[in-house]
C-alpha cells in the first residue's frame, strides 16, 4: 500500500489553487486552475497534496454539503531554512499566524492558512541542519 495524497475538499476551488501554487510554491500537476481536482508536489519527494472541489464531491457521496467548520485537517510541509522560506511565501502574500518558533527541541515551525481555513504548518528539523 501507498500514501498517494492528501485531498482537500474546498469551496473555493480557484483561490486555493494560486495559494498552493503562487503563495506556496507547489508544483501543480496539471494546471487545472478552476478545478474540480488538482495535485500539487513539492519540488523534492513523493508526497502530495490535491485540491477536490468540494460541491462535487458532496454530489458523489451525497453528502457534504455543509461548509467546513473548525480545523478540519492541518497540512505539514518541511522545508530546509524556515525563516528564508516564510520570508518568500510572506512577500507573496501569505499571512502568518505566529513567527517561527521551536515546537520542540529538535523542530521549528510556523503556522498559517489557506483561503479555505484549512491549517498549514511550515516545518525545519534542527536535526537535519548537521
């Protein structure tokens, strides 16, 4: 068995996608930029985050309908230099809910949302700085 993705299931679905792809830097697969569906990668490992419109998927499942409430899922991206690359993602529009900080001894983190409210968490293991 294989972790193919996370799915979000978004409102929003154009919005969502320039955030994942403009604001955050994540490679679309694609480029459906109007959805209903889309992945996104990282530029290094095989994980991958996508994008479901969410109207669509309430019609599949028949359900769904309501509009998310409350911190329904929390993304987690690691990167290699936290504050050059909350810098970066700053300057292209994303707004923080706190600056980096250690979460552990061995972690920093920085957390902000998407346009949808889903939680992203920017992740540097202090233990791969060597």
């Amino acid at each position: 068995m294989e972790l193919a993705q996370v799915r979000l299931l978004v409102t929003d679905f154009a919005t969502c996608y320039r955030f994942y792809a403009e604001v955050l830097g994540l490679k679309p697969q694609s480029g459906a930029t109007e959805g209903p569906y889309e992945k996104f990668s990282p530029t290094t490992g095989s994980a991958g985050i996508a994008l479901q419109d969410r109207a669509m998927m309430a019609e599949m499942l028949g359900e769904l309908g309501d509009a998310a409430t409350g911190h329904r899922s929390l993304v987690v991206l690691r990167v290699d230099d936290l504050d050059t690359y909350c810098e970066q993602v700053a300057a292209r529009g994303a707004t923080f809910l706190h600056d980096p900080t250690p979460m552990t001894d061995r972690m920093r983190v920085a957390h902000l949302k998407d346009p949808e409210g889903n939680l992203v968490e920017l992740q540097e293991w202090l233990l791969l700085r060597g």
